[in-house]
C-alpha cells in the first residue's frame, strides 16, 4: 500500500468519527507509541505517563478533569528544549518525543479550543517509519508494521465512524492483536 493511498483514506474518514469516540480515537493511535517505550528512565517519562493515564481515566468515566493536575501542567509547560536530547531516529527516543507531542496536543486542543484533534494517527506511523527504516510515500509499502497498522487504523475508524462507542482502555489494543 502506498503512504498516500493509506493518508488519502484516513483523511475522508476523520471528519467523520462521532464527537464522543474522538478522545478514545486519541489514545488508541498513541497507545501503540506509549507500548513502544522500553525505558523508563527518561526524566519526563513518570510524567507523561500520569497524564496518559489521566486521559484514559477521563475518557472510560466520562467524569474526570485533568486542567489542574500536576503533571498536565507540567507538560503543557514543556518548550523545545524538553525534546532537543531525543534522537529522532533511535525507536525508543522517538516513541517517547511522539508520546509527549500526541498528549500535549490533545490536552492543548482540550484546553484551549473545548475540542479534540484528529491527528493522532500519524504518531504511530511516525514511529513505523523509524522501525522500518523509511516508509514510501509514492511507492508501495509492503512491510508487515505498517501494514498491520494501517489496517488496525480503518477497522477502527470503521467503528467510531458508524456510531458513538464507549470503548475503554481495556480496548486499547482492538484491532491490533
């Protein structure tokens, strides 16, 4: 499949997905990355780690806000120097720069526009063009992560597209197994 062919599909189904499965959409796209990180050492990771876990609380009660947790504005108030020491091209480093860029735009969509983003999508892909060591974007991809992924990607657009679903981080690997 080509990147394009794969963007292109993506891209006519996000507008689509239901208002309510917009935050799980979010975190099962940055699910796959956050499963990627080996170590735990980084300084930031217990961090991003707590708000991670604060969203998922958020989206499976429906209840919880997490404007005035420690560790979402902790990570809000993140600048570029934060990421400056994370090597974009070493698997572990770059899942852990996709982690803290996905969480800090949902809650900064959050926060700041009462909204959602659609882009979480390209966190996983981001990091599969890492593992691969590049993703074709005119040509075909016929390498089993991105593959997986992309596939992983429409079943559950599929779903959140056609209805409101109130799926839990117990589900936050369907469609990927």
């Amino acid at each position: 499949m080509k990147y394009t062919d794969y963007a292109s599909i993506i891209e006519k189904q996000l507008p689509q997905i239901k208002p309510e499965n917009l935050l799980f959409w979010n975190l099962w796209c940055l699910n796959y990355v956050f499963e990627k990180i080996t170590t735990k050492e980084y300084k930031y990771y217990k961090g991003f780690q707590a708000c991670f876990d604060l969203l998922w609380e958020m989206n499976d009660t429906r209840k919880i806000d997490v404007r005035h947790h420690p560790s979402v504005k902790a990570l809000l108030s993140f600048t570029d120097e934060e990421y400056e020491d994370l090597d974009d091209f070493e698997v572990n480093q770059k899942a852990i720069k996709e982690c803290l860029v996905g969480l800090e735009s949902i809650l900064k969509s959050l926060f700041e526009n009462n909204s959602l983003p659609y882009s979480s999508y390209t966190h996983p892909i981001d990091l599969i063009d890492i593992i691969v060591d590049q993703i074709h974007i005119d040509s075909e991809n016929t390498h089993p992560a991105f593959l997986t992924e992309a596939q992983a990607q429409f079943k559950m657009l599929e779903e959140i597209t056609r209805s409101v679903v109130y799926y839990t981080r117990k589900e936050c690997n369907r469609h990927r197994m």
